[in-house]
C-alpha cells in the first residue's frame, strides 16, 4: 500500500492541540483542525493502545513474510542483500490520560487545548506584557533587574485596555483607552517605578518615538510634541489652553509643542490621520494621501534625507520653528496610504501598491543599491519592485510595510499573470492563472539575523525574501477554497522584528457549543537580534529565522511547559470586560532592545 504525501505548502505542522512544530505551518481543512483538537488526552492514550497492537500484528506477519523470502531466495547475491532497507526504530510516547470527568465544559475545552486557555486568559486578563532589556526600568518598572527573559506582566497596566504603546530601552509611552498618555523609564525621571499621567483630555489615538520625544496624534488629526524628560515637561513652555470659563484660558500642566501645517497646504477637511517616527526625524500623512515630514528631535536635526526634501539642512532650513512641516513634493499625486520610518530612512505606500523609499541607504534599507560616495537617498525614490519577480509570470503588489533601526520590510501579493508563451491546453497552467502568493521582503542590516532570511548578511541592498513568511496557504472552510496567509501586522525594532500572521482563527467557542469545541488565535514569529533576550525566546542567541516563542504566561498560569506550547495572539473581537462589552486584540510592539503585548482597542 503506497501512502500519498500532502501538497507543498498546504500542510506544514502539527495539531493545534499540540503546537510542537518549530516552524510555522499552512493548514488544510479547518474542519480537519477542529475535529483534531477535539480529540481529548484521553482518546488519544487509547488510540494509541489500538495503534500499537494493530502496528505489533502488522510486525509479526511482515517478518514472517521476510522469513519465507529468504528462504525462496536463498541465493540472492551478497550486494542485494546489503542493499536491502533497514528498518527505522520509531519512539512512541504515550502520554497519561486526563480524566475530564466532573469537570465544567470550559475547564475541559482548556484541557483539551491550551490555545483555548490563551484566549480565554487574554479576555479575562487584559493588561500588558514586557521583556528585554530593563535597563531603564520599562520592561519590568519596579524591579532592579538588567534583563527581563521571558513575558512578564506589567502589573500596573493589569486590567488595562490600551490604544497605543511603545517601548525603548530607556523609556516607554502608552496611551490608555480613554486617549491619556503615561510615560515612565529612567529618561522620564530617575526613580519612577509605575506609569505616570502626563498628558490628558487630548483623545489621543496613537504614539511613536524619537530619540528624546514622544510625538503624539489625536482623534482630532492635532499632532504633539512631548518631551520624553519629566523636567524638560515641567521647565520648558506651557501653552495655553481653552477652559470652561469664557475668556479664561489655562496653562498647559506640561510642555508640548503643536506639530501644524500651515493652513494654506492642509485646507479643511483635510487632516493627519497617521504618524511615524524615527530617532530624530518623523512622518505625517494626511486624510488626502499626501506626506509632510517635520524634525522630530530637539537634540539633533536629520542629516542623511530622510525628511525626504533634497538639500534640506539646519543651515539652510526655512525661517520658523525647527520642526515645521515640510510637504513632500515628490510624492504628489501617488496618494500615499501608509508611512514607516526607520532610524533614519523613510517609507511610504501608495493606493496602487508601489513603495517609495529615502534617508540613510548605508546598510540597504532602502531596499536601493548603495554606493559608499553617494550613502543616502534625499528624495523618495521608487522601490523597483518588479524585478524581484522577473521572469516568474507573476504581477507583485505591496500591501504593507514595516520599518525599524536600519531594516525595511515589505508584503507583497505576487498574481500570476498569463504569458503569451503559456499553451493554452494545458490545463494545469490555466488553473494557475490569478493565483496569489502572499510573499514577506526584506533589507538592510543582516548581521544579527534581523533580515529573516535564515542567513547572516552584514548589508542587504536588495530585497530577500522571508521564506518562512512566504508562499503560505491554509483552506479557508466558509469560502470552500484554499486562500494566502498574508501578514496581518508587522513591528520592528531597532535590531529585531515580529510578525502576527492574518490566518484563520476561531472564537465561536461558547455555552451553546460543544464542550470540545475549542478557540484559537493567530501564529506570531519572532527573529532577529536578543542581546537583551527582547526575543523572549528565554535564550539570548540570535534568529536568522522566523521562530515561535512560549505562552505569555508560561507553565505557572497555564499548566503546560514554555517548549510544548507556543503564544498565539487573540484576534480582535467582542468581549466583555468589567461588565462592559468592548472590542480589543492582542497586539505586538518591538521597540529598542525591548518587546511587548498589550491588550489594543
């Protein structure tokens, strides 16, 4: 009886009950998966009894039929008998059963799979998570610690729903649900163990950071410049501000400066809707696709482009305020969907799937070849994306970018495309035509393994793929066809990455449903550098390699060992939280040596 192999790339792994598989999996039926992780421990044990004695018969008749083979070809000559195929000794584990009698249909869906137990804990627990490195006290804000090795609640954020949050290894800024920002670190003031309200009323949605300042945006499309320094907060100017009483304005309780276009090149209705923000230089992209860049950082001003405006120097600036607005006129006309920005180059993605790059191309992260006499772009200059895919029939798209540190990274989905040297009878190929690869790039550093790539590259100028990340599919059961796993969200660091992939998920578990039926989330892969085990692998070697990390809340919470059983992110949805129904997700940030996982709204 011959046993026919899966398809490439249609299964990869193990049952979700499991999740052993070091390397990330596209998956078959999701019926299949679900029929798989229902089967409890139990079933399992027994299984394994039918299987082993049914295996000892098979054993028993196959050498009497190799006895009775020997003896009908006694004379076979020596080198077929050497050549001859030697068993392969197989370990079998059979592990306790777990007796589920007497145990309440929720306690058995998480014994059955501790996915199941990740899901349920994210609801009942929001807050957030924080390893690497402690240094400046943020990941772990009242220990002395010089390292945080693996997940570790912050516990004053238990409870917490968050809109945003960022982390450095000095440093850290969240915004609460309510739009309030919290600072705290050693560069916000010596001596702070806990988050501190800095800024409130200003419903703020989102933050990034410079190297000395928080740049901050409302629901309103305002853009803050805070000082990261509580005295820099409390010395530097305060200004005025609107109060209830008529004609009675207020100070500011804290320094900030308004990042504002001049009206006459944002006319209303036209407003900034998102911001990102390298060491000293940041983004800001408008409600109409256009981008202006502003010098984020009051301790230096860019100096390798990447404000994007060609011969721009703090010499030569333009009469104003330091970090002006500066409207990048290169780019009218591309309507410019999203921004990101490294340490010191910039992204940008227009509506049509094209990227545009420019700053510091030392190290390739523009994704352009570099030469040492010209070592940066100074204006966005189109990322030829084509030719990655030269010669392959296939028509690439961007969908998303990410960038941090020197590192860019790109999401493409690649369509076949028919060529007019296709035979138009051959079945297979026209079955091929419209099919989309959902393909992961990257550029840049490469030495610490930041690139994912599975190599140890110094400087990457043009863009290599993540294999890891690439080519994979899962059976989407309502659609009734097998579909791409793309990228639901990317984070990058200074020197190492994280990427939450969009696969199907289930979350339908409920009273209604049956007490096997089980939820999961969505796979996160981490890689790159661990000097300050920002990995949270609880190892500090490197990964060129996309890898899996242990359970947020390891074996202490959920009664299983870190190696057997690997975090999954609970995709956004419904839940009630403090007698209140709210819509939250698990979401991955990694900042500067330093990860995190909040519960984001």
């Amino acid at each position: 009886m011959s046993i026919r192999p899966p398809p490439p790339n249609v299964l990869r792994g193990v049952c979700r009950a499991c999740r052993s598989s070091p390397k990330p999996i596209s998956r078959t039926s999701r019926r299949n998966y679900s029929q798989l992780r229902t089967l409890s421990h139990a079933v399992l044990s027994q299984s394994w009894s039918r299987t082993i004695a049914a295996g000892l018969a098979v054993g028993v008749g196959v050498t009497c039929w190799n006895l009775r083979t020997k003896e009908l070809h006694a004379e076979a000559p020596e080198k077929s008998k050497k050549a001859a195929l030697k068993p392969m000794p197989v370990d079998v584990t059979i592990e306790d059963t777990k007796n589920t009698q007497g145990l309440s249909k929720e306690d058995t869906r998480g014994l059955i799979s501790n996915q199941h137990q990740q899901v349920r804990h994210s609801w009942e627990n929001p807050g957030v998570y924080a390893w690497g490195s402690n240094q400046g006290r943020v990941a772990a804000p009242d220990s002395d610690e010089a390292f945080v090795k693996t997940p570790r609640r912050i516990s004053f954020f238990d409870g917490w729903l968050l809109r945003d949050l960022k982390l450095t290894s000095k440093f850290g800024a969240a915004i609460n649900e309510y739009g309030d920002l919290y600072q705290w670190g050693i560069d916000y003031a010596e001596g702070v163990k806990k988050p501190v309200a800095t800024l409130k009323g200003k419903n703020l949605t989102s933050i990034d950071l410079s190297n000395d300042r928080v740049i901050a945006l409302s629901s309103s499309g305002t853009v803050y410049s805070i000082p990261v320094s509580r005295e820099d907060q409390e010395l530097g100017h305060r200004p005025s501000e609107s109060s209830w009483i008529p004609f009675w304005p207020n100070k500011s309780p804290i320094s900030y400066r308004l990042i504002k276009p001049k009206l006459s090149t944002l006319p209303w209705p036209e407003s900034v809707t998102a911001i990102a923000s390298g060491l000293s230089h940041a983004l800001l992209l408008t409600s109409s696709g256009r981008v202006f860049s502003i010098a984020s950082s009051s301790s230096s001003f860019p100096t390798t482009g990447e404000l994007g405006i060609p011969g721009l120097t703090w010499s030569n600036r333009p009469v104003g305020p330091y970090d002006q607005p500066h409207e990048l006129i290169t780019l009218h006309g591309f309507n410019i969907k999203s921004i990101a920005a490294g340490d010191s180059h910039s992204l940008a993605l227009d509506s049509a799937g094209r990227v545009f790059a420019f700053g510091d191309n030392s190290r390739g992260q523009c994704g352009i070849p570099s030469s040492s006499e010209a070592p940066y772009i100074d204006a966005p200059s189109l990322l030829p994306m084509d030719r990655l895919y030269a010669g392959t029939s296939q028509r690439p798209v961007a969908t998303s970018i990410a960038a941090g540190g020197t590192n860019s990274f790109f999401t493409v989905d690649a369509t076949r495309v028919s060529q007019p040297s296709d035979d138009p009878n051959d079945v297979r190929a026209r079955a091929q035509i419209g099919r989309v690869n959902a393909d992961t790039w990257s550029c840049g550093a490469g030495i610490l393994g930041q690139l994912g790539n599975s190599r140890w590259t110094h400087n990457q100028f043009t863009p290599v793929k993540i294999k890891s990340l690439s080519g994979l599919y899962e059976y989407d059961e309502p659609a009734n066809k097998i579909i791409p796993i793309r990228i639901h969200r990317l984070s990058a660091g200074q020197t190492h990455a994280s990427a939450t992939l969009a696969n199907v998920t289930y979350l339908n578990a409920s009273g209604n449903t049956g007490k096997n039926d089980t939820n999961w989330g969505a796979d996160v892969l981490w890689w790159g550098g661990n000097e300050f085990w920002q990995l949270g692998t609880g190892k500090r070697n490197n990964a060129s390699t996309p890898t899996y990390i242990g359970t947020l809340d390891g074996e202490e919470a959920l009664g299983a060992k870190r190696e057997e059983h690997r975090f999954h992110a609970t995709p956004m949805t419904w839940v009630k939280v403090g007698g209140r129904m709210v819509r939250f997700e698990q979401r991955v940030v990694c900042g500067r040596g330093v990860s995190g996982v909040f519960s984001g709204v």
